[in-house]
C-alpha cells in the first residue's frame, strides 16, 4: 500500500463504483489524526440531484480506491428514486 500526503490527492477526480463521474476532492476532513471524510465539489450534472448542493461530505469509509482517481461506493450517495418518493409524500 503506497502512503499519500493529503495534498497530493486534492483535485482528484471522483467516480462511482458504477463508473459515473461525480466530481472532485477538496478537502479532507480529520478527526482525532485520522481522515473522517472527504469533501467533494459534485459535478454541475448532479446538482439538481442533490437539490443544488455545490459540494458533499463522503465518510471515508465509503471509498473504495484512491490512487489516479477517487473510487467511492454509489450506496454513499442520494438516489433519485428516494428524492422523488419524497416530493411524491410533500
């Protein structure tokens, strides 16, 4: 396993484990020294998904892979379906 500084992983870019682009990193967030999450700057395709949210936070522990890109689980992620079950119910 090949150790990275932070900063080297800062503008990566971010998939899904499905393959879709999703965006890239800005910030690691820490807790007690060790990486808690990541922030990420979602692609301007997904805002509308995520009711315009210009960025999210990913537990670390849905990344999967980090090395050229960012792989990250999609379970991390709001699904469709359940934003439109939701304003089905409003």
């Amino acid at each position: 396993m090949k150790v990275r500084k932070i900063t080297e992983v800062l503008g990566k870019r971010v998939y899904t484990d499905a393959g879709d682009f999703f965006g890239t990193i800005e910030e690691a967030n820490l807790f007690e020294n060790k990486i808690d999450g990541w922030r990420i700057k979602v692609a301007s395709h997904l805002n509308s998904v995520l009711g315009g949210a210009r960025g999210v936070v990913i537990p670390h522990q849905y990344v999967k892979a980090i090395s050229d890109i960012f792989i990250i689980n999609k379970a991390a992620l709001p699904s469709q379906e359940m934003d439109m079950e939701e304003a089905d119910v409003m």
